[in-house]
C-alpha cells in the first residue's frame, strides 16, 4: 500500500474542536458534506410538494417521482464505480457531480416561474440528479482514504455521521419554513446553492490521490471489484449482514406511520416528535460511538450494533395502553434505533474502508449501494404485501424480529473478534502503488 502524506494543516479554529476538524483540507470537505446534506433535506420536502402543487400529482405519480431518484443506484451503481476507479481525479468527478445537480435543480424554479413546469420535467430532473449523486458517492470513498490517516477513520464517519443527523433533524424544518414563507421553488433554490457551496469547498480542498486502477476493460474492472468483494469474509459478512436488516427495516418503515395513525392512533403532529427521535438518538450516538469501539473494540461493538438498530422496534408492536405510555414506548424505540443505525454505520464504514484496497474502493461502493439500495423497495413492496394479507400488526411482528436476523452473518464470522481495523488483502487487487497529487 502506497505510504500517502496526508494533508495536515491546521487552521484557526478554537482548540475544543476535534483534531480532524482543525485540518484544513478536512474541514472543508466535511463542511461540503455538511452543506450538500442540509441541501438535501430541504429539496426531500420542497420537490414533491412542487409535484403535488403544480403538477397535481397523485399516489402514483409520487411514486414513480421517488423511484425515479433511487432508480440510478440500480441501474448505473457497479457501472460507476468502475469508471470512477479508473479516471485518476476522483475529487473532479465529486465536483463535477455538484455543479450538475446544482444546475439541474436550478432550471425547475426556472420552469416554475415560467409556467412551464410538468411532471415528466420533474422526474428527468430527480433522474438526474440522482444519478449524479450515486456517482458522487461512488468517489466519496476514494477522496475519503485520501485525507483521513487510517487511525481516524472511526472518528471522521462519526463526524460525517453527525452531520447527517443532525441534517435529518434540521432540514426539513428549515425547509417547511421556506416552502412557508418563500414558496417551494425559492426552497429548491437553496438546495442548487447548496451545491454550488460544496463544489467551491471541494475545489479549496488539496488532496493525494491514488493512480487508477490499471485495468483496460470497465467490465474486468467491475468483475475484479465483485470478485474481490465475494472472497472477503469481512466484507460479504458485512454486506449480507445490512442487505438483511435493509430487507426487514423497510418492511417496517413501509408500514410504521400507517401503523401508528391508524392502530396506535397517532396524531401527525406527534408522530412527527417521534420521528425526530430517531435522528436525535442519531446524533448522540455519533458523539459516543468512538468512545465505545476504542473501549470494547470494533468487532464486538458491530455485533452489538447490529442488534441496538432492530431490537429497540420491538416496543412498537408491543405498545399498548394510555396514550403517555404508547408514546414513550415510540419514543424509546426511535431513540435507541437511531443510536443504532449511527453507531452500525460508523463501525461498519470505518472496517469496510481499511478492508477494501485502495485502488477498489469505488467499485466496492457502487456494489454495495447496488445491494442496499436494490433491496429497499423489494422490503418495502414486501411489508405493504404481508400488512394487506396478513395484517398490520402480524407484519410489524415479522419485520422487527426478522430485522435481528442480520446480525447472525457477523457473529459466524472473524468479525466479533476484530479488535482493530482490519488490512486489505492487497493481492487481490490491482496492482498499482503509486500516488499522484492533484
């Protein structure tokens, strides 16, 4: 493996923040990362609002606007990370990514206020972009290894991690604001210059970068990639372990506001404080996750992951009584799986960034958001199934205890006993093992 000089400087900041945020380079991709998220929440609300009140859109042309977004990590992921382990300036991909949808979600307040706005505009539009954000993502890992030292990378996902709940947190509110006050195409706006913020951050930010994998053929690559991916215990422990919880947690999240409108009696405004529950407990656990793995380890603080994300859900189908008690129940249950979720995808990104080479890293991305996110509609189209058949309450029961099944492909593995980060077996990657500067 390549022995890179990370980027070092500090800058200004106050001494209390964390060491990577007092890194230059660090600071300002976190800070695009931060931006482009906070960016995200607010078009999550403000675009299919614009669909239903411009275009009159119903159910099922909602539909097809969010799978038109998600679409592209089906079809074009593997594809992509191939390509992007290829081309030799990952952070340019990354920016090129950001200028694009900047100017995609740009041209729909244009049409809006021209009176030109239809929905097959809108679905181009999310098509889109959401291919442009899976391509982002695919080189995220690359640029990621190119400015955290191996001994940080528990600490930078925690950092990255926080950002996205407190996001989650923030962003729709600040955007109903917005849609409130200013209308939904000033709210898409913001989300266009969100972009345009984290292409100008992404562009300050210098960073050593690994030469492109060697391969001629993007199909070799890909195959290369997807073998590599199939021989590592680590990683397929991993990817069949998330692949199994995603299956049975969006069963349940198919069904968990119907289900608690409707059996729990839940008001919206409520449900709503019970919801952010989740991203608070998010946030907490990216405070305390890399507390917890430098004390227990990471293997052992995995295995418990992936048991504090599902097992918590239990209280749902269990709620029952006075409405105080129902909802503290619900309140519990987000709190502690949202802790959870954060505290897996720390741990979990963190084993599967040191156990991928380097020069593999973006197809191992694309790989696994193929799998993750191609197995969220098939759980989701699943829950609303069962929940017609066999009832609500029944297929709460089966997706919450089904969720804990996951965490049976880790404790069969080597991973309970990982105490540390793991190597890469660099022989079966592609051999390269210079580094450029760009």
């Amino acid at each position: 493996m390549p022995d890179l000089t990370l980027p070092q400087a500090t800058g200004p900041g106050p001494r209390w923040l964390p060491k990577l945020l007092r890194q230059a380079a660090f600071r300002r991709y976190w800070s695009a990362q931060t931006v482009s998220l906070f960016g995200d929440q607010v078009s999550t609300l403000a675009i299919p609002l614009l669909a239903v009140l411009a275009t009159g859109a119903g159910p099922a042309q909602m539909g097809y606007l969010a799978a038109a977004g998600l679409a592209p990590n089906l079809l074009f992921s593997v594809i992509a990370g191939a390509w992007v382990d290829r081309y030799p300036h990952k952070r340019r991909v990354m920016i090129a990514a950001d200028l694009g949808r900047a100017l995609l979600l740009a041209a729909v307040p244009v049409l809006w206020f021209a009176d030109m706005l239809t929905l097959p505009h809108l679905y181009v539009v999310m098509f889109a972009v959401g291919t442009l954000s899976m391509v982002f993502q695919v080189a995220y890992s690359s640029l990621f290894v190119a400015l955290v030292a191996r001994d940080d990378y528990l600490d930078a996902n925690a950092l990255i991690n926080g950002s996205q709940a407190v996001s989650s947190v923030a962003g729709p509110s600040v955007g109903g604001v917005l849609v409130q006050v200013f209308s939904a195409p000033v709210a898409v706006i913001v989300d266009a210059a969100s972009y345009l913020f984290s292409a100008l951050l992404l562009g300050r930010t210098k960073a050593v970068e690994l030469a492109p994998s060697t391969r001629k053929s993007g199909l070799s690559n890909a195959v290369a990639g997807l073998r590599y991916l199939a021989r590592s215990v680590t990683l397929r422990s991993i990817l069949l372990a998330s692949t199994t919880l995603n299956l049975f947690n969006y069963m349940f999240e198919a069904l968990f506001i119907l289900y608690a409108t409707t059996e729990l009696n839940i008001s919206a405004g409520l449900l709503g404080v019970v919801i952010g529950a989740g991203a608070a407990g998010g946030l907490i656990g990216a405070v305390v996750t890399g507390r917890i793995t430098r004390r227990f380890g990471i293997g052992p603080t995995l295995v418990a992951a992936y048991v504090i994300f599902p097992a918590p859900l239990i209280l749902v189908p269990f709620a029952d009584g006075p409405l105080p008690v129902v909802l503290a129940m619900l309140f519990v249950a987000e709190f502690v799986s949202g802790m959870g979720v954060v505290m897996l995808d720390i741990n979990a990104g963190a084993v599967q960034t040191a156990a991928t080479p380097p020069p593999m890293l973006a197809r191992m991305q694309g790989a696994r958001r193929t799998v993750n996110y191609g197995i969220r509609p098939i759980g989701a189209l699943l829950g609303g199934a069962l929940g017609a058949t066999i009832g609500l309450k029944p297929t709460v029961w089966i997706a919450v205890v089904g969720g804990l099944l996951g965490v049976l492909w880790i404790i069969f593995s080597p991973l309970p006993r990982l105490r540390a980060l793991p190597e890469p077996d660099m022989e079966e990657a592609p051999g390269q093992e210079n580094a450029v500067v760009r």
